[in-house]
C-alpha cells in the first residue's frame, strides 16, 4: 500500500453552543489539517507514472480547504441570534457557517468529505486546534 500525506494551516476562530466550558466562548486556533491518501497502485502510463497521485493536485486541494476557512469566524447554523449574526456581517466580519458543531473531531469528518467528493482516495484526516491536541477521521 502506497501512502501520501500533506498539511496546510489556517488562523480561524470558533466557539461551542451550549456547552459548559471556556470553550463556549469565542476563542480562536492555529489549525493545521493533515491530508493522507493511500492506495495499492501507482499510475502506469503518462506524465503521472509511478505516481499515485500528482503531489501538487492533493497539496491545491488541501490548501483550498485550509484557505477557505482561514481567519473567519466558523459557527454553527442557529447558534447566533439573527441580530448577532447581522451585526457581525454588517461590521463586515468574515464568517463561515457550518452544519454541525466545529469541533476538531467534526472538522475532519468534513474535510475528508470534500476531498473524497473531489476523488481523492482519503485513508485519514487529522485537525489539529493546537501542537498537542489532534482528532482525526479515517472514514467508515
């Protein structure tokens, strides 16, 4: 089996709904989302043998990822009140509203998503929120 692996980083804050803890509050990271790939074939013909896949295409699509979330606020939907969240966007403040809880657990289930949607062949996603502290998804 042949493995790959790349990482980006993103500046980004969030914060937890309904949760009791310092985490409910507003706080931001230095996330870094770590890409690995896998599979048990290298490409036979054309500019890309003995590749599995082009470094250079995994390392766009994973920097794409890390730059669409890169300083914003990441929130999840109805976690603000309507005049909150009009306040923010109205004092022009980037935010990213997500579907789930933007936990580090739940942030890599959603990246190796959009990468497999993208036909990557994803063996494992980890999020990181700090140099010690990882979670990560290798699918089901």
């Amino acid at each position: 089996m042949y493995h790959l692996k790349t990482e980006a980083h993103f500046d980004s804050a969030h914060f937890l709904a309904g949760y009791n803890g310092k985490c409910a509050n507003i706080h931001g990271h230095c996330w870094k989302i770590e890409a690995e790939i896998s599979g048990s074939e290298l490409q036979q013909n054309g500019e890309k043998r003995g590749m599995l896949i082009d470094f250079g295409d995994l390392k766009k699509a994973v920097r794409g990822l890390a730059d669409s979330f890169d300083h914003t606020l990441i929130y999840e939907k109805g976690s603000f009140k309507a005049a909150t969240l009009a306040a923010l966007s109205d004092e022009g403040f980037s935010l990213t509203e997500v579907d789930f809880r933007p936990t580090a657990e739940n942030l890599a289930k959603h990246f190796y998503d959009l990468l497999t949607a993208q036909g990557f062949p994803v063996s494992r996603i980890t999020v990181y929120e700090t140099h010690e502290n990882c979670a990560y998804y290798e699918g089901e």
